[in-house]
C-alpha cells in the first residue's frame, strides 16, 4: 500500500481550516514544534512566536478554568481530551477555542507528542433570534456534576436576559461556592474533591426545577443557578434554604471554619434587565456579592439588587443583607 510522504502530510496540514498544533510531549513544558496557518489566523501570532512555547500563553491572565484542569490532567496521564477553553488572541480579543487533544506514542507506547485540532468557537449563535444550536451537545454538559456546562450556561443566559428585558421581569443569578474546597482536596485528594462537588452539584439542581430555572457549574466548586422569576426577598430567602440542605449533607471536612463540615457561600445579584444594562452587569454583581460574602465569613448568603438603569459593570446594593449558614447539630 502507498503511503504519504512527509511533504504531502505537511501540505495537508498546513491546508487544513482549523487550527492544528503539535507539541512535544518529551519536552519540558511541552513547547509547541509545529503550528499551521488556520491557527496563527484564529490567534493572530505568527508560527514563529508560538514555536518551542507553552500554548498557556494563550490564557493571559485567565488561568482558573475548568477546562484548564481538564486538559491538564489529560496531558499528566496521556490521555486525548475535547474542551471549550477561553484564550486571548495577539490583539487582545477573547476567543472561545474549542479543541480537540490526541496523544501519539511510540511503538513503546510512550506518548511522544500531542496533536492539538483547535476551532473558533465564537461565531456560534449567542442570541435568542439566531437560536442556540452552535453549542456541539457534548459541551453542554459538565462531566463531573452533569449539569449545564459553563458556555451553555452562559448561552442561557444571554437568552433569557434578552427574554427578561422584553417582558420587563426580574431575572436573578445565584453563585453558589463551596467553601474550603481547595484545603478539602489537599486533605484527601482530588477524587474526594470531585465527589464532594457531585453531592453539592446534586444537592442545589434537585432544589431548582421549575422551567424559568437553569443550573450549571460556572467554575471549581461554584455552581451557578439563574432564576427567571421571584422577588428579591424569596429568591434570597429560598437560597438560605438550599444552602442549608448543602450543610446539612454533612460532608466531613476536619480543616473547615464552620463545625468541621463542608458549607457553601452564596451570593446573588438580580434586576429587571434595562435597556441599557448589560447582562455583564448581573455577572459581575453576583461575583461582588459573592466576594464580599466570603470576606464575611463561611457559609454566608450575600444579595444585592441592581437599578433597572445601571449602567454596565455598575452594582446598586439596596438592603444588601448577609445571612450565616451552619450544619445542624443533630
């Protein structure tokens, strides 16, 4: 049987519409030895600035994801892995790179490179007239918790803001963050970690089951829920409850602040979506109220509530109160 030289290979490659990188796995940091043209056009590096460099660069700032960890890991144990990864192009630009990583091995079977197939991602459909399909159905799930993955949580969103607006009701998103979970891991390791998570994930989606409401893992051991209806007051009141049900799993957990068990923090940001708020606005008043709750202390619930006409990235705390959680003693 014919085979295919080497040059023919390369012009495959290098023709190829997505991205393709190779990166030597024998290597420290295991640098990128090969890059096509779809890549450097999806990034905007030249082959030359990516070559014998970790793709990590990619990241910028952004390293605590998901995603991140997942391929990570794949690459510690030699495993292919798929993944829906925020980077940053040359310019600055953020870019969804939806990827694809292959090992190769030897006839030894020591895995000697990795195959990266990257696509943009960020020309799916991201609102409700051009429909929700761009997501592919196996990133719509977060493996570990099987509840909505963070992109399509986010494509959720985005639509029932837009849903929100037009009918001129409050929309809320809820942040609910294990609390201690990295010292939780160091304790007793990552597979205990992951468990935990599952029982906490599990615990808060069985608690939201209306239609108007979403679950999904939003990072870690965060899990994010949007509530398409409710007033301030009982969408607050009714997350202390589920942050009880959490406390009350009774996750042991020696290194914990609170009674040795495993809590979460919470905290909530909702409005009635303006015509000139953006929906970052939500995103980052939940991430505030969140922050400001765990400066508090463990197993807090923190809510804010925004203007109608805040402008982006603005918060408005009205009332703003903080409630503590504990596990039952019985």
């Amino acid at each position: 049987m014919e085979t295919l030289s080497p040059e023919v290979l390369n012009h495959i490659a290098a023709g190829a519409p997505d991205g393709i990188v190779v990166c030597d796995a024998r290597a420290p940091d295991q640098p990128a030895i090969y890059v096509n043209a779809a890549f450097e056009r999806m990034t905007g590096y030249a082959a030359a600035e990516l070559l014998g460099r970790n793709l990590r660069l990619l990241q910028g700032g952004d390293r605590d994801q998901e995603a991140r960890r997942r391929l990570r890991d794949a690459v510690a144990q030699g495993e292919a892995c798929r993944a829906l990864i925020r980077n940053v192009r040359k310019d600055g630009s953020p870019l969804w790179n939806e990827m694809q990583l292959v090992p190769v091995r030897d006839a030894s079977g020591t895995v000697t490179h990795f195959i990266g197939y990257h696509r943009d991602a960020g020309d799916r459909a991201r609102t409700p007239e051009r429909g929700l399909e761009g997501l592919p159905s196996w990133m719509r799930e977060d493996r570990l918790t099987g509840l909505a993955s963070r992109p399509w949580f986010e494509e959720l969103l985005l639509r029932e803001w837009a849903t929100a607006r037009r009918e001129g009701r409050r929309l809320s998103l809820l942040l609910f963050d294990i609390d201690g979970l990295r010292t939780y891991n160091d304790t007793f390791n990552r597979a205990a970690g992951d468990s935990c998570i599952r029982q906490v994930a599990r615990t808060i989606g069985s608690s939201y089951r209306r239609g108007v409401d979403v679950t999904g893992r939003w990072e870690s051991g965060c899990i994010a829920v949007m509530v398409g209806q409710g007033a301030e007051a009982a969408v607050a009141d009714y997350a202390g409850v589920v942050a009880q049900r959490v406390a009350d799993l009774r996750i042991h957990h020696p290194r914990a602040a609170l009674q040795k068990f495993i809590t979460v923090t919470t905290g909530i940001a909702g409005c009635k979506p303006g015509r000139d708020t953006d929906v970052r606005a939500l995103l980052l008043a939940a991430e505030n109220a969140l922050r400001e709750a765990k400066s508090e202390g463990r197993g807090r619930v923190r809510s804010v509530s925004m203007a109608e006409d805040a402008a982006e990235g603005e918060r408005q705390g009205e009332g703003g109160e903080t409630t503590a959680i504990t596990p039952n003693a019985g």
